[in-house]
C-alpha cells in the first residue's frame, strides 16, 4: 500500500479543520456556477491558489498526512472549479458585451431584423455571445494580473530597504 496510515485524534483534528477551510469555498463556487458571474472574482488569486493547493496536496502525500491529502484534494477540486468557472464565463461576458456594441434584434417572424449600424443580418440573437468574440486569452489575463501588482512590488522593496537596509 503506497499510504499506510494510523488515524489518531491528531489526525481527526486535521481532518475537522481540513474539513471546515474546505467547505468554505462552496458557497462561492454555488453562486458563481448560479449566477455565472465572475467579473469581481480574481484570476490571479486563484491561478496562485491553484498551485498553492497542488503543492500542499504533494506535501501532504510526501508525508503520509491523510488530513492534508483530504482537504487539499478536495480544495484543488474547488478552487479548480473556480478557476476554470472564472476563465469560461469571463471569456463569455466579454464576448457578450463586445455584442451589445452593435445590437440586433429578433423580428416577431423569429427573423434577424438588420444590424443598425451594418445593415447586415445575423441569426444570432441579441445578448448572446459569438464564436468570434473570444475574448482576450488566460495569458494575456495573467500579464494584466501581474503587471497591476508591480506598484505594490516596488512599493514593498521600498520598505523593505527602509526597514532592514536591504535590497
């Protein structure tokens, strides 16, 4: 057997706790699978999260702790979820909002009344996202991510080196 593992009352308290910081992350994975709604959620919080998660699980095998292996199992599945919940609806919010810039409106015959702007028809139906409008990719999102976190970077080094006169 790869884990051989004794259940003490230690373990039973990793568990509990493993279980509750788990459990946690279910209602906004509830909601944001309801409401598709992410635009207020961070990638970057849970693209770091994702990996933290990974290495804690890792960790959590390398030492034969089943507390640690449990939740951070189910946490990586959670926040997973979150993840991709996040990239698969933003990318449709903004390809949705990128179609509300040249509306179309469906006649009462169900037919494709013509663009106002074009003159063009479409048959596809005000409001919902186009195959062309993709969105920018998880790359691209992650830069952004980063590059907004640079002032806070910098502005950490300055402390730092006022506080320790390191660099």
């Amino acid at each position: 057997m790869i884990l051989d593992i004794t259940l003490n009352w230690v373990e039973y308290l990793g568990l509990a706790a493993g279980t509750l910081t788990t459990a946690a992350y279910l209602p906004q994975v509830w909601k944001t699978w309801r409401t598709k709604a992410v635009g207020d959620i961070s990638l970057f919080m849970y693209l770091s999260m994702c990996l933290g998660v990974l290495l804690w699980l890792v960790y959590g095998i390398l030492i034969k702790a089943p507390a640690v292996i449990a939740a951070n199992s189910a946490a990586l599945l959670l926040v997973g979820g979150m993840l991709r919940m996040k990239v698969k609806y933003g990318r449709l919010a903004k390809a949705a909002a990128a179609g509300s810039k040249t509306p179309t409106d469906q006649t009462s015959s169900g037919q494709a009344a013509p663009n106002q702007e074009s003159g063009q028809t479409s048959n596809q139906p005000s409001g919902q996202p186009s195959d062309q409008a993709s969105g920018p990719s998880l790359a691209a999102q992650l830069g952004r991510s980063l590059r907004q976190l640079k002032p806070y970077a910098s502005r950490f080094r300055e402390h730092q080196h006022k506080t320790w006169g390191k660099d």
